[in-house]
C-alpha cells in the first residue's frame, strides 16, 4: 500500500510543479512540455531520475519527465552498444512504443470525435 501511497504524491507533486507553473508564469502548455522534458533529461543524466523511478514507480515513470529519462537511457545503452550512432538511435528505440501509442491515439481520437482545428 506504501507503494501506491509513494507514487501518488510523487506524481501528485509533479502534476501540482506544472499547473503552478501554468498559472503563476506566461507558459504555455507546449513551453511546459518541453520544460519537463528537458528537466527529465537533465535529471537522467545527473543520476538523479532513476533512483526516483526506483522509489516512485509509476508515480515518476508516467509523467512528461520520464520521457526525458527515457531518451536519454536509451541514448546512453544505444552508445555503449553501437558507439556514436547510438545518440541517434538510442532514443528513438527507448520512446518507440510511447510515440506510436500516442500517435495512434491521437489518430484514433480524430476518426472517433469531429477535431475543432
């Protein structure tokens, strides 16, 4: 039950850092995105991402910076493996399914419900 406790507020807290964000300063959404994203990235690349996914689990695996941990995850195998071809290939393979979830979504939304732009 800890477990579930623990990746609630974590998330929670992620969810409340960018709603502050959208109300107290002139972000925009898609600012907001890339900002998590990148401060994901950061944070992976620092060594300070994954012990949170340990801790977390879903609660840090989920939102917007996970994506920015996992490319640079991927990267990072992707370059041990296969030397500097893995910077373009890493991150691509790590975020895969990710993308084309969304995407497919994204699609399967449009057919589903009348877009209105």
């Amino acid at each position: 039950m800890m477990d579930f406790a623990l990746a609630f507020v974590v998330g929670g807290l992620m969810c409340m850092l960018a709603q502050l964000a959208l109300d107290l300063t002139e972000m925009n959404p898609a600012m907001l995105m890339v900002v998590f994203v990148s401060l994901g990235a950061v944070a992976s690349g620092l060594g300070l991402y994954a012990p949170l996914v340990e801790i977390a689990g879903a609660g840090a695996s989920i939102p917007l910076p996970a994506f920015g941990h996992a490319l640079v995850e991927g990267i990072g195998q992707d370059v041990d493996q296969y030397g500097p071809l893995g910077i373009l290939s890493g991150g691509l393979r790590a975020t895969a399914v990710g993308l084309t979830v969304a995407i497919l979504s994204g699609y399967l939304m449009a057919i589903v419900f009348t877009p209105k732009g």
